[in-house]
C-alpha cells in the first residue's frame, strides 16, 4: 500500500531526524497521543485521498470549457521553474485564506480545532486533521494549480513540496534557516501556530511561504523565542472517532476564536489583526 510506504519513509527519515535535531528533547519520541495520530494518518490518507481525487478530476473536467485550451497551452508553455513559482505561490495564497477562514468563522473553527488539539508536535502530528477541515483546504489549495493546466511536472514537484514540509513544520526539530525563514516555512514558523496564546495561533496562516503573512499583516515569529505550550484552552477527547464527531455536537466551542464571552459574533483577532510581531 502507498500510504504504508510513505508512512514508513516519513518515519525513518523524521525520527533520527528530531534525535538530531531536537527542538524539545524533554518529549519522548511515542510522546502522549501518539497512537491516536497514526489512526488518523491510516484513516485520513484513505478518506482524503479518494475524496480530492474525485474533487479535482470532476472540477477539471468542468472547468475545460471555461477555462479553454488557449490558456493551458499558455501555462504548460512556460519554462518550469516559473511554473513551479506561479504554482507554488497561487496554491499557497489558496491555502492561506482557506485556513484563515477555519480560524475566523466558528463553524469551520470546530472542524479545524481538531488539529490544535495537538498538545506535543512532531511529525506525526501533522495527520491530526479533520477530513473536512483537510479536504477543502487543499481543495482551495490545489484546484486553481490543475484547472489553469500547469505541467505534470510542476504539479509533481509541487505536491512533493506540500508533503514534505507539512510533516517538517510540524516537527520536533530545531532548524535555523537564516534570512530564508521567511521564504520557507519551518517548525520555528509554524509551532507558534499551534501555540495556546491566541495571539500566537491566530497568526502564520501559510502552508510554504511565510512571506503572505508578511504581507497580510498575519506574521508572528519573534527572534529567540519559541511558544511555552500546545494546544486548545479547553480539553478535546482524545480518541479519533470522537474528534470526528466533536464538530457535529451542538457542545462543540472550544477556544472559539469568532465569539466573543458573551456569545456575540466578532471579528476574529488573527482575521483582523493589522500589527506585526516580527523581528529579524
């Protein structure tokens, strides 16, 4: 099975890889929860997978008249690389607004919770996700990168990329990029995402280029700091059958970033926010 062989790559490359370069070395390499992310990742690759597969090959079907062979013939026309630069930089805005919905709108808030639930990060935590949540932001992400017809090339260099660093910004690992921190994202990036100071987790929406958040006025990552804890305010069962079904509960409203105390829709701080809290 694919899915098996790419979890077993994962693992032998991520697991010497935070012995190496250990962020936390306090966490243990089967930390608390672990059990319950390889569910989600057996589980998830099978639902995610079949569900975008479907979704992109009827959107592309669709979307053949409206978009037409003159503009494919443009794309796939293009050198590689600044193929591969148009791709990454559209798929990732995608992503950027599709997650910053999920943190704006308490609907979505509820599915996407499921992921900050995590309270230890490393590799296997990045499979913590609702299949909801998942499926349509990597919709909003990858749609627009195979309706427009870039080569199948790019498209494979670009998933690659996805993949991979959705497992290494998730790790327990140390890793200064330098001026490329904010070219790149890395787990300094986006472990302040996952921190329990709102403030923090409502910033750093991109998937791969930091530099978004720079412009949307979204960034947080301080020189020389790094979050002192993980996860939600409120506890969230953790057990993969239940973490599907929270969002369906009417009691769902954990750390609900699109209510006010009193109940009252607001605006959501990250959502709204206009100052940076970024250092060289």
């Amino acid at each position: 099975m694919e899915f098996l062989k790419a979890f077993l790559l994962t693992a032998l490359i991520f697991i010497p890889l935070e012995r190496i370069l250990t962020l936390r070395p306090e966490q243990k390499m089967l930390r608390r929860n672990w059990l319950n992310d390889l569910v989600f990742w057996v589980a998830n690759s099978q639902i995610i997978g079949l569900s975008l597969a479907s979704i992109v090959s009827l959107t592309v079907i669709g979307s053949g008249w409206l978009i037409g062979d003159s503009v494919h013939a443009a794309v796939a026309s293009q050198p590689a690389w600044l193929q591969f630069i148009e791709a990454l930089l559209l798929a990732d805005l995608g992503f950027y607004l599709a997650h910053r919905a999920f943190h704006a709108f308490p609907w979505l808030w509820k599915f996407h919770a499921v992921h900050h639930s995590i309270e230890e990060l490393d590799w296997l935590a990045a499979a913590r996700v609702h299949p909801v949540d998942q499926i349509i932001t990597k919709g909003v992400s990858f749609l627009p990168v195979f309706v427009l017809g870039f080569s199948d090339i790019v498209i494979g260099a670009f998933m690659t990329l996805y993949a991979w660093q959705s497992v290494l910004v998730h790790s327990n690992v140390k890793l200064k990029l330098g001026p490329l921190r904010w070219l790149l994202a890395s787990p300094e990036f986006h472990h302040w995402h996952h921190s329990k100071d709102q403030q923090a987790r409502d910033r750093n929406f991109a998937g791969q280029l930091p530099i978004l958040d720079v412009v949307f006025g979204t960034l947080h990552m301080p020189a020389g700091e790094r979050p002192t804890a993980y996860g939600l305010d409120k506890p969230m069962p953790q057990n993969y059958v239940l973490q599907l079904a929270y969002p369906f509960r009417d009691t769902a409203n954990l750390d609900n970033p699109a209510e006010s105390p009193s109940g009252a829709a607001t605006p959501h701080a990250g959502a709204g926010a206009a100052t940076n809290q970024v250092s060289a």
